[in-house]
C-alpha cells in the first residue's frame, strides 16, 4: 500500500502536455516519420540502380 500511495503522490507531481501540445509533438512524429520514410526509398532505390548497373557490366 506505501508503493501505491508513492506512486499516487508522484502522478500529481507530473506536468501533463496540453491538447494543442499533444497535436504538434504527434505531427511533428508524423512529418518525421514520412522524411526518413522518403529518404530511405531513395536510397534504397539508388543503390539498386548501382548494383543492376554494376551486375550489367
């Protein structure tokens, strides 16, 4: 019961994030996530084209 109570006394210690907080941390993960997502293709893509240019010689 002490852990529990420790733990209930933490929680109102804990600053929550706002909505509006919450909605630009969440788009700014998503805008993240379709870069790396687009810079990995290309990357994928071009080192593809070296190995079948590479494999055709």
């Amino acid at each position: 019961m002490k852990f529990l109570k420790s733990v209930k006394d933490e929680m109102k210690q804990v600053t929550w994030p706002t909505g509006q907080e919450i909605s630009k941390y969440t788009s700014t993960v998503i805008v993240t996530v379709l870069l790396f997502g687009v810079f990995f293709a290309v990357v994928d893509f071009g080192i593809v084209e070296i190995m079948d240019l590479i494999m055709s010689i």
